[in-house]
C-alpha cells in the first residue's frame, strides 16, 4: 500500500491572527508535506435558490500520523480537499484513510 502513495500534498491547518481591531483573520497553513493515494468515492448535486452546487467525495490515503484532524485540508497540486473524517485503525497500520470533499 505504501508504494502506491504517488502524488505530493499538503497538509493545511486553520490558524486564526489578531486583526488589530479586537478581532481575528483566519489563514491556512502548511503543516506538513507527504505523499498520498487519492480515490474518489462518488458524488452529488446540492440544488438551491438560483444555483446547482456538485459535491465529490474523495479517499485519501497516506502514511500514518498523529497530527491530522477533521476539518483541516489537504492540497493536491490544485485541488483542494475538507477532511471530514479521518480513520486510524491504531499504532500497527501503516497508513490512514481521510474521507474529504474537493472544494470548488
């Protein structure tokens, strides 16, 4: 499994700076670069007021870490995926599996 980890992403955290005002500015930021397998899983439209919206779900999978949560990021050269689940099936796998939503 490992050696079809062929394509280079990034991982991205949300990370929120005073605005000076009494507020704060959110930015994502690389946290780290690894590699990962990316399957797509199907998809759907949304309908709503003046608009058509196509969500597509994706399966990541990558080397095993610690650091990944729900609701980070991940960029694939231009596209750019929400993690809205992360599976870990414990310390003896080598790898995870992210299920995400390509953002538009």
């Amino acid at each position: 499994m490992i050696g079809e980890l062929r394509q280079r992403a990034s991982l991205l955290a949300e990370t929120l700076t005073p605005d000076g005002g009494g507020g704060f500015s959110d930015a994502w930021e690389v946290f780290a670069e690894v590699w990962v397998a990316v399957a797509p899983l199907g998809g759907n439209d949304a309908f709503g007021p003046d608009r058509l919206e196509s969500r597509v779900r994706h399966r990541l999978t990558l080397r095993r870490r610690g650091d990944v949560a729900a609701g980070q990021r991940v960029q694939v050269g231009t596209r750019l995926f929400r993690i809205h689940t992360v599976l870990d099936e414990g310390p003896q796998s080598q790898t995870m599996i992210l299920l995400c939503e390509e953002l538009p």
